[in-house]
C-alpha cells in the first residue's frame, strides 16, 4: 500500500511565495547590464575598427602594408609598410620587459620572502605610488633626464629622441604592475608549502626559488602579460621620448616610431576624415587590437596550462 | 609588582607536582629537553617542559587544544624560528648539543630532525620531484631513481604510484598525500621525524595505514607525534606525554606537562587525576 504523501485537501499550511521579489529581479538586470556594458563596448571598437580597416585594405593591397619596409603615409605619394612601426613597438616592448621582468620579479620575491612585515608594509605602497604617476612624467623624466644627463655621456652617439631611454621608463613604469600581481600570487601561496621546505632542510632562497615560485607560477605569468600588454600599449613615453620617425631598425640608439605614438600622433592631426591616411590610423589599430588579443589568449591557454600541471 | 611575580613563579614552581612532571629515564636519549618554554611575543604558549624522547621509540603528545604540544613539536627542529616574535627559554639538547645554541645553524637541524604536517602539504611538482625535492637541495647530484624508489617503498606508497611518477601529487588522495610526504620527509635521512596531528585529515582507513607505517618506521627512526586521537596515542606510542593548559596565580593561561611516562601504564593507570579526566573523555 503506498503512503498517503500528498494530503489535497489540506489548508493552513501554505508553503508558496508570499509576496512578489521585485528586487531580486532588479539586481539582476542592474548586474547583467554592467557586465554587458563591457562586451558591448569590445565589440563596439572591434567594428568600429574594422570597418574603416576594410576600407584601407581596399586601396592598400594586405601584404604591402604587412611586409612593406616603408611608412610615409603623410607624404603624396605615401606608402603604408607597418614593418617599421612594428620594429619600433618590438624594440621598445622587449628593452621595457628586460628592464620590468627581472626588477618586478625580484622586488616581489624580496617582498613575499625576506622583508618583515613593517618593510612590506612601507615599501609595496610606495611601490604601487610608482603605478600612478601619470605616463606623460615618465616621458618627460625619460626625453629630460634619462637621455639628456645620463645616456647622451654613456653613449655619444644617441639621439635626442631614442628607443632607449623610452624602453627603459617604459620597463620602470611596468615594475609596480608585475612586482604588485607576482607579490599577491606568491603571498597566496599556502603557507604549509614553506613549511613543508624549510622542514626538509631548505634555505630561504631554496623555499623561494624551488616551491614558492613554481606554485604561484601562473599568477606570476598572467603578471608578465599584464605587463608587456601595457608595453605593447603604452603611448605618452613613446610619443615624447622616442620621437615620431618610422625607422625599420633594431638599433636602439636612434628615434623609432611605434604603432601606438603613430596613431595618437595622426590622430590628434589634421587628417581629412575618410583619407587614405586617416583609414590608415584604423588599420594600425587593428594591428595592434589583434596582437594584444592573441597575445591575452595565448596567455589564458598558458596559466590553464600551469595549474593543470599544479592542481 | 616585579618581586611578587617572581614570588609567584618560585610557589608555582614548588607547587607543581613534580612526582608527575619528573620524567622517566629513557635509555640513550634522543632529545632531551630541560625546562623548556616557548613564547609567542609575551604569551608563554608552554612552559617549563622536562622532557626525554628516546631513540627509536614513538613518543606521542596528547592534551586538549591549546596546551602548546604542536609548539612544543616545533621547538624540536626550530620551526618556531619562521614565526616572527617566538623565542625560547631552556635547553633543547640534541644528542647533548644545544640546538638553540650559537653556533647551531637551523637548517642543519631541520636536516636531521623531519616534520610531517597537519595537512599533507606535497609540493606543486611531480610525485618524483617530491620525493627528489629534498635530496637536491641538500646537495646530491646524479640519478635519484634508486632513491625515490627507496623512500616510497619504505612509505608504502611504491606500489600505488610506480607508474605514474611524473603525475602531479595533486592527484594523489589525501591519505598517499601523506604517505608522499613522509617519503619525501625519509629522503633526506633525518634522524627523528616531527609528526604534527599527521592524520587529522584522514579517513580511518588512511589513518590506519599512515599508523601502521609509524610502527613500521620507528625500527630505523625516532618519531614524536603530536594527535587528539587518543586511541591513536594508544596503538601506535611507547611514551605518551599528557600536557593541559591552564591558569598560573596570575590568571596567564600556558600549557603545561601534567605527565609523561610509558604509555600502557599512562593510560592503564595515570597519576594524575587531569590526565584521568581527560583519557576517559570528561574534559577536552
């Protein structure tokens, strides 16, 4: 005989939702809505990138504007080879990375490992401070000071408005990014790891270097990318310190121009809106747009990597 | 306000039954502890402990939480040194050897004493590499196959992961979590071995398991274990020592060594009515 469970003549007991949850409802679209805005801003600049984009590569064949050596779009007979300007991004992101990764990298291990807590507390501040200075100081202190006092009397050579000292503030301004990410991905480290080392008999620079580095090497990588999407991106220091000249070299010693300074530099010209030359703005976005993208995704796939190895 | 401290401290000291608190002679010491306290900033966590560990034998500490037994523990090969603001007062002797004295470098101590923690904390590496981890930062070079072999067999874990050493140790269940660390803890040839609750995490089946490798391990190494488990204490220790916190005259809660002894005869018949009170579970 199967029990009686359901009793359909029942009353008194209501187990259904006394009144309407309106609020719950609005929170809900108030939160989708600020997540929305993102995507629809991306996919906004994506078309609004790429219909003008199709426009240049319409009068511009594709492969003179990515294998072509010369950029001189504002004169008459302009051509448009974005090698330059790709050379000068590439020369200034690798001297800024050689310059943020190993100083971020050990300013965070000294900050995680070996300074005590009242130097931690003091330093990772001032650190972040550096974070904060507006990026047209830094291109300023680089033009001014960097190359005028101190790489003009090492090298005599260099020009006024060089790749160097670009790259080299530009490296100084990213510390603060990769050191603050490595330090939090290192300080979520368990603590029991370090335990667990310095139980078998490990020094400080063992614990840091053998458990504490591999374990937080995802969130130190995702700290490098963050970091070099910022160079790649980084405009005000180039527009000031490494002058506006396209120049297909790697010799860092003389002025470059890199995508970036290119397109606020015509941009904020007086370039007849639908001309060859302001399309052309638009396609070096593109560029730009598509290396960062693939640059984040080879990043993910490489931080998914890591803790599938980890976890 | 200083003299009446001091006042206190000798009554305290001449009121603690020492009957209890005097410790067993134990034949050829490993450790021997004399009057030992660790502080934490001002807060005494353990107080005037007299203690000897003896070779080759498990010597379990037992008492409710907060009694300072896992301080005590780590006092056995410095790891209070990593917490900033600790320090201790007494002698911790090593074979004779002061390890808190001047010329002892910690990392040489944590060579010969090992650890094995709460949690099995197997490093983001593969299950060689944890096992390896140990040998190569004290130096060795060369091919450690033969000895990760060695030391996971003599885990009891060999047969469970011999084909899959280069997996991560993440895969492994808590319970060969634990069994790997004590292989990597073996790999570095320590003398004693720090247990600190090792199977707290476990299931009773991985429990039962890590105690019988206990058993198996203390023919070839010293082993002190810090458990809630008293029925553990009871299977698996030859010694058991009994610690409790509680408040001096001036109301400062510390733990303290209520009693130490063989441990059939701790549990069977203990001399002390807090640790009665406590192995037949009416405080703790």
């Amino acid at each position: 005989m199967a029990l009686n469970t359901v009793d359909e003549t029942a009353e008194g007991l209501s187990l259904r939702q006394s009144h309407p949850r309106y609020g719950e409802k609005v929170i809900r679209i108030i939160l989708f809505a600020a997540a929305f805005v993102s995507i629809v801003t991306t996919f906004g600049i994506l078309i609004s990138l790429l219909i003008p984009s199709i426009e240049f590569f319409l009068e511009v064949p594709i492969t003179d504007f990515l294998f072509g050596t010369t950029w001189t779009p504002l004169f008459n007979d302009g051509e448009f080879g974005v090698l330059p300007l790709l050379s000068g991004t590439i020369v200034i992101t690798v001297i800024a990375i050689a310059v943020a990764i190993p100083l971020g990298l050990g300013a965070s291990i000294y900050l995680s490992e070996y300074a005590s807590s009242r130097v931690r507390k003091v330093l990772k501040p001032t650190l972040e401070v550096l974070a904060g200075i507006p990026t047209v100081v830094f291109g300023f202190f680089a033009l001014e000071f960097l190359t005028q006092l101190v790489l003009i009397k090492i090298f005599p050579g260099i020009e006024v408005f060089n790749a160097l000292s670009a790259g080299l503030i530009m490296g100084i301004m990213i510390i603060p990014t990769i050191a603050s990410l490595s330090e939090d991905a290192m300080a979520a480290v368990p603590s029991g790891l370090r335990d667990g080392a310095y139980a078998l008999g490990s020094t400080k620079r063992q614990t840091a270097m053998k458990v504490v580095i591999p374990a937080a090497l995802s969130g130190i990588v995702a700290a490098f990318v963050l970091g070099i999407s910022r160079a790649i991106g980084e405009t005000m220091i180039v527009t000031i310190a490494a002058g506006l000249q396209p120049q297909l070299s790697f010799n860092p010693l003389i002025g470059m121009q890199t995508m970036t300074s290119y397109i606020a530099a015509a941009g904020s010209g007086d370039l007849a809106t639908g001309s060859i030359e302001y399309k052309s703005i638009f396609a070096v976005g593109m560029l730009l747009f598509i290396l960062t993208f693939v640059m984040n995704i080879f990043s993910i796939r490489l931080v998914r990597r890591f803790r599938q190895a980890y976890q | 306000m200083n003299n009446n401290g001091d006042i206190t401290m000798q009554l305290d000291h001449a009121l603690s039954p020492r009957g209890a608190t005097i410790p067993l002679e134990v034949n050829d010491p490993v450790f021997t502890l004399d009057d030992v306290s660790v502080f934490y900033g001002d807060y005494e966590a353990i107080r005037n402990v007299t203690l000897p560990i003896g070779k080759n034998e498990i010597t379990a500490f037992i008492g409710p939480s907060g009694c300072g037994k896992s301080t005590l523990l780590r006092s056995f090969n410095r790891m209070n040194d990593l917490i900033i603001g600790s320090h201790l007062k007494g002698v911790v002797a090593y074979h004779g050897t002061d390890i808190y004295g001047p010329d002892v470098d910690p990392i040489e101590v944590r060579r010969k004493v090992g650890m094995v923690f709460q949690k099995p904390n197997v490093f983001p590496k593969s299950i060689y590499e944890n096992v390896a981890y140990g040998p190569k930062v004290n130096g060795a070079k060369g091919n450690l196959d033969d000895v990760v072999e060695e030391c996971l067999t003599r885990a009891a874990l060999w047969n469970e992961v011999k084909d899959d050493l280069k997996k991560s140790a993440y895969a492994l269940s808590g319970g060969q979590q634990q069994r790997l660390v004590i292989a990597r803890c073996i790999a570095v040839k320590p003398e004693v071995i720090l247990m600190d609750e090792p199977c707290a995490s476990l299931d009773p089946i991985a429990t039962a398991k890590i105690e019988d490798l206990m058993v198996e391990l203390a023919n070839d190494y010293t082993i002190v274990i810090v458990t809630h488990n008293m029925q553990q204490a009871a299977r698996v220790s030859d010694r058991t020592a009994f610690f409790t916190a509680e408040l001096d005259d001036n109301e400062v809660r510390h733990g303290r060594l209520v009693e130490f002894g063989r441990t059939r005869e701790l549990f069977s018949s203990p001399g002390d009515s807090r640790t009665e009170d406590y192995i037949s579970g009416r405080f703790g």
